[in-house]
C-alpha cells in the first residue's frame, strides 16, 4: 500500500462528506487521532478496518487501497458530482420535422422499469399493508421495561421481557452472520385483578375500515385476551374484541377482524390480559382486511398509474441481505433481515426488513401492474446451487425439485423469470462478497452457469463499479458468454443533504445543478459504452435518481429531472446499448408519497406516467428536450422546458386534428408542489401547429 496516496485519499474524501477527523474515528471505531495519523503518513489502518473504512468513505476497497486521488469512481450511495449547471448546454430545438421521415428504432417497453428495493420506507410503512411498528419484536427491548422498541408496557406492575422466538430462518440454506433478528415479547401478571398487556401508539385508524387482527402466541394458563382501538390514552375505544387463549406450550395464532365505530389520525392498538398469567408473544399483525396478498391497494394503483414495465428485486443493496428461501415459511413465521453494517437499506425501521414480501407475493405484484419481473441474486451468501434453486423455483415445471414445491404451494405454472441481475454494485466497499474485478467474476460465472442449467434462455446482467476500464476488462468481457448485460448506475447531485431553498439564488443554483446532471448522466453512459466496445454487451441502466430524493419532500426539480432523464434514455437507447433502465425507486423514495391515509403521485411519478406513453411506439423525432414516438397511426410528442425562467415554442407539422393536448406546468419550485395540468393551447397556422411551453413545464400532444 502506498500510505502517501491513501493518507492523502482519506483526507480528501473525509473533506468532501463533511467530516471532522474525530466524526470519522467515530463511525470506524478509532479515535481522531488515529485517523490525523493515517492522514499525516504517522500509521496505517490496521488491516481489519480496511472494509469499514472503505464503506465510510463510499469508496471501494480497491480504490482505498489504490489511493488515487484523482479519478475515483463513485458509489451509487454517494453524489454524482454535476460540473453543468447551464441549461444552455440543452439541444432544445424549437421545430420538431418530421420531413425525413424519420424512423430511429421501437422504444423498448424495458426503459420504463423501475425498482421495488426494500429500503427505508418503500415497503415497509409504503407498499405492505403491515401498520404495526417492529411487529415481530427485533433488536433489544426498551430501557428499564423489557418490552421491544416501538411498544409500550400496559400495567404498573407488568413485567416484560424479551424469550424464545418464534420467527425464524429457514435454517437449511441460511449462512449469514446476523444479530437480534428473532426475539418473542413475554408479558407476566404476577398479580390477579390487574391488566396486564402492550400497546402501540401512532395507529391511523379509519371509521368504516375492517381491519385484520392477527396474533402468535403461547400461554400457561386458560385466559381471555383483549384486543382494542382506541385513543392514545385507552379511555375512548372504537373497537374491542375478546379471544379466548387455552393454555398451550405450542405456537396459535389467533384471528379477528376489527371495524371501529370511528377514525382517529394517532390512535391505540391495546392487548390486554386480567389475571396472574405468563404469556409469549410471537409476532402480531394489523393491517386493512382489503388487501392484495399483503400489499396495499392504493399503492399498487399508484405504481400502475406510472407505467410500470419492469419490476428490479429485491435490491439493490438489500439484494446482499436477502435470503429467498426464508420466504418459503409462513410471512409470520419468517425472521426480519438485519441491514449490513446499518447501511441505507433499514433506517426507519430499527436496522431490519420484516420480510413481508416473498417470491410469489413479487411475481403476483408484476402480474398485476403489468411488469416484466427483474430478480437479483445473493452471490455473497447464497451458494450458487442454491441461487439456481431460486431459478428452478421460478422457471422449474412439475418434475423438478423446486418446480414442485413451488407448484405444492398453489403455483403451477412456472413464472418464467427470465431476467437475473447477478448481485449488485460489486466493486463498492459496502457489498459484502469479493469486490476485485476478477473475484467477482469468478464468483458470478459460478453462479450464471449453474443459473442456465436450471433455465438455458435467462438474460444474466453482470455487476460493477460501472463506467470502470478495469472492470470491462476483468469482469464485463470475460463474462460475456453467460452475461449480455452490465448494470450502471447513477445519482444526481452537486449537494449533499438536497436542494437548498434558503434564498431566491440558492433555489436557482439548486435547480440548475440537479437539470442539468442529466448531461452528466449521458456522459455516463457514453464512457461505459466507450469502454464496453460496439460489442453485444448491453447497459442495464437499473438505478437512477437524484440523490437524497427519498430523505426530503418531493420538488418539482425532480419532476423536470425525471422528464429529461426519461427523455435522454429514450434518444440514447439504441445508439448507446441501453436495454433496461429502472428509476430508483418509486414507493416512499421519489416518485408516489404513501401517508396512512393514501398514496399519490409526486411530480417525479406524474414525468414517470406522461414519459411512459412512449412505451413501445416507434421513435420517430429526439432531442435533448422532446421526443415523438408513432404507434398505431397515432403521434404522441412530448417536450419538456428545463429552462430555471425563459418559455419555449415549438413548431411540428399536423395535419391532422389535435387528439389530445396537455400543459404539465411547473408553477412553484418550491417543496410540497407537483405539475398543475391543464389544457395546453395549440396555435395552428396551416399544416403547422405552435405550442408554448413554460419554465421548468413539459407538454403532451397526441394526432
């Protein structure tokens, strides 16, 4: 190792994250002094930190120990640096001619994917129907009181205490290293006539609404069990309901449905005993009895209304997290899933995913919205003969091992998955697994080849720290006989917790520098393609977004992004490989805000929704700023205006009559606001039409 280089690294990319020497020790675990050393050339970082610090500094482990302080590249968890903040640099041309006839290739339905990760709030608290917090008890219970984080302890002289699980992994096939996953909530009335029992606050209770109650537990006395909704405070309840619980050393669950008499935004969910008794809670659930396998309703219509055409599962990152034979038990049954080092995956939910999605559950979710499911493996810790049981489980018929069981559990017809990422973002120091170029290429033709076997027809999409010359050249290439694809990503940014909204020219300085990343984003694209030759190696562009855009209302800065991101892809497709682009990531992160009460398209979801009209039609006009696809006699153009304050006009040739004509204006770049859509005024001189668009606005004409 070269310590000259690396000291000088981890002083140039402590600076660029904002962090004191000290704030640096402290999230690898050294004093500040430890890392001045390091910087000053005094020491190295002994060899067991080189891991963390690399996740730290979001580099990778061969970048840190390269030390090269010029040209390093980033991880999709950091900011892609924007050195455009002009909106001149924008081929915005204000005729669109049709004259040449132009006829540049179908625009793939695979460009308007996106991705299902289970990361902060997309799933849990977004797409699960699932309204209890910590519901299956994980971590370590509450100071002083015994009981799981997220419940409180109902009786003065209740004692709680963490016993024996009931969850569990699906033991056969699980070989990661976690902690506190699996606990139970013991609850014991050592004293008669007195309630006993643990409550949840913060449930959004709807009056009209039946709601599904469910409960694992095991008791050692005969007792009646009460379940309530109520006020904070239990003194107004709005349903209550009794079960009678038998003494029993085994694991019930017990059912009921709830329909309260009356809504309350920050209501109580009370189980409650009378009685000297010990009972052991498994895990509990509540959720809306209308619901789809889990899921809520509302959230699915959303992602439908978007566009939906290609679903990526279950990461990104948490793809190194996730075991898919934990989803063969029971969604009770099966054991949370820790986070990796606390990562970006699970912040608002304790550091664990409660595995609420399965399989099956995923593939009858594509079904619905019309999707094209995208699976990604586990390379680090599932065996690649287990990850080619995952495909027999998906593709297998009757006769093979997990064919059937996927058929004994009500599945008959194989699900023919036919696209598999073969892990995620390898090459970065946060993913556990071999993260040298050659290294992971091995590891991924291990587990590609056996993949085939199960299913000869898949579409495998190699791993990396995309655009990397090294990577294409260790990696990418050599795998290409079993890999047609290679995932790039890319986040938007030039600022590091969001836009700034302090003053007029802090905004402006905001919304130039996130528009026009999307110059960055082709640029991109252009050097991985640059790198990958003019070879049949296809870019699976499989995450992008503007970075921090899930920590933050949504703006609609965003939304214009997304119109020229989704605009840029489109143009660039089949000139530069792109075969599969996924946003990051629809529920809860950019594109639909989900509250208790509903779920609703942001201003990144409504630019998702107008751009997908483009799906499968022949492309026929591109610019930076419109595009015009032809389907079934009809012509749909869309422009969008990245302008921070000047209108545009363009002209096209119609002859025929103006079908439909939308004005999606961006009114206030401020937070909290979406595109206002109204009709867009259409000026016809002869066989040419003239519309004006707005600042920041993008419009729609189908003829």
């Amino acid at each position: 190792m070269d310590m000259i280089k690396i000291g000088k690294l981890i002083s140039k990319r402590r600076n660029y994250l904002g962090y004191t020497q000290d704030e640096l020790g402290e999230r690898i675990g050294v004093s500040g002094k430890a890392v001045s050393k390091w910087e000053r050339v005094l020491s190295a970082p002994d060899v067991s930190l080189i891991s963390r610090i690399a996740v730290e500094l979001k580099l990778s482990i061969a970048q840190f120990l390269e030390g090269n302080v010029a040209d390093f590249e980033l991880s999709s968890n950091s900011i892609h640096l924007n050195d455009i903040t002009s909106e001149v640099d924008f081929d915005f041309n204000d005729k669109i001619d049709f004259s040449n006839e132009n006829n540049l290739g179908i625009v793939s339905p695979f460009l308007f994917g996106n991705n299902l990760e289970h990361t902060r709030s997309s799933v849990c608290n977004g797409l699960s129907a699932q309204m209890l917090k910590n519901r299956k008890f994980v971590g370590k219970p509450s100071a002083m009181e015994g009981v799981a984080q997220g419940w409180y302890v109902i009786g003065e002289k209740t004692y709680c205490a963490f016993s024996s699980p009931y969850t569990h992994h699906y033991n056969e096939h699980y070989h990661m290293k976690r902690m506190l996953e699996c606990n139970a909530q013991q609850i014991i009335n050592f004293y008669g006539g007195t309630e006993s029992g643990i409550g949840q606050h913060e449930i959004y209770i709807s009056s009209g609404v039946t709601y599904e109650f469910a409960i694992v537990l095991k008791s050692r006395e005969d007792i009646e069990l009460k379940v309530t909704l109520s006020d904070r405070w239990g003194k107004n309840m709005y349903a209550s309901r009794c079960l009678k619980v038998s003494k029993n050393d085994n694991w019930v669950r017990y059912t009921i449905e709830l329909s309260p008499d009356h809504s309350d935004p920050d209501g109580d969910l009370r189980i409650t005993f009378d009685g000297e008794c010990c009972i052991d809670i498994g895990c509990v659930s509540l959720m809306n009895k209308a619901n789809f396998r889990g899921m809520r309703l509302d959230v699915i219509e959303a992602m439908k209304d978007i566009g939906i055409k290609l679903l990526r599962w279950p990461g990104g990152n948490f793809a190194g997290e996730y075991n898919w034979f934990d989803g063969l038990l029971d969604v009770d049954e099966r054991a949370p899933l820790e986070s990796y080092q606390h990562l970006e995956t699970q912040p608002h939910t304790l550091g664990y995913d409660f595995h609420e999605i399965n399989t099956d559950d995923f593939i009858a979710l594509c079904r619905e919205i019309g999707a094209e499911p995208f699976i990604t493996i586990n390379p680090a810790w599932n065996t690649p003969e287990e990850n080619a049981a995952w495909v027999e489980y998906c593709n297998g018929d009757a006769n093979t091992t997990y064919g059937r069981l996927r058929s004994e559990r009500g599945n008959d017809e194989p699900y023919n998955v036919m696209l598999w990422s073969l892990g995620n973002e390898f090459g970065y120091g946060h993913m556990e697994g071999d993260n040298s170029a050659n290294g992971y290429s091995h590891l991924a033709r291990e587990n590609g080849t056996l993949m085939l076997e199960k299913s000869p027809n898949l579409t495998l999409c190699s791993s990396g720290p995309y655009p990397n010359k090294e990577w294409v050249e260790y990696s990418a290439k050599p795998l290409s006989d079993i890999a047609k694809f290679v995932s790039l990503h890319f986040y938007a940014g030039g600022y590091r917790n969001g836009p700034s909204y302090a003053s007029a020219e802090k905004i402006k300085e905001s919304y130039n520098t996130c528009v026009t990343a999307v110059k960055s984003a082709q640029s991109r694209v252009r050097d991985m393609r640059e790198h990958l030759g003019n070879d049949r190696l296809k870019i699976s562009f499989d995450e992008w977004n503007v970075w921090y855009g899930w920590y933050r209302p949504s703006c609609l800065l965003d939304g214009v992004f997304t119109g020229m991101m989704m605009n840029m892809i489109i143009k660039e497709a089949q000139n530069l490989g792109i075969g599969f682009a996924c946003q990051f990531e629809a529920v809860n992160e950019s594109a639909i805000k989900v509250t208790p009460a509903n779920a609703s398209l942001t201003a990144t979801g409504q630019a998702l929704a107008l751009m997908t009209l483009h799906a499968g039609g022949t492309l026929r006009y591109a610019d930076d700023c419109s595009i015009a696809t032809e389907k079934e006699g009809r012509i749909t153009i869309t422009v969008v205006n990245p302008s921070y304050d000047m209108k545009k006009t363009v002209s096209f040739e119609c002859k025929k009559d103006i079908v439909l004509g939308k004005l999606y204006e961006g009114k206030s770049l401020c937070p909290h606001n979406r595109f206002e859509i109204s009709d867009l005024s259409v000026c016809r001189s002869g066989d040419y039409c003239n519309i004006e668009i707005a600042p920041h606005s993008m419009a729609f004409i189908q003829y």
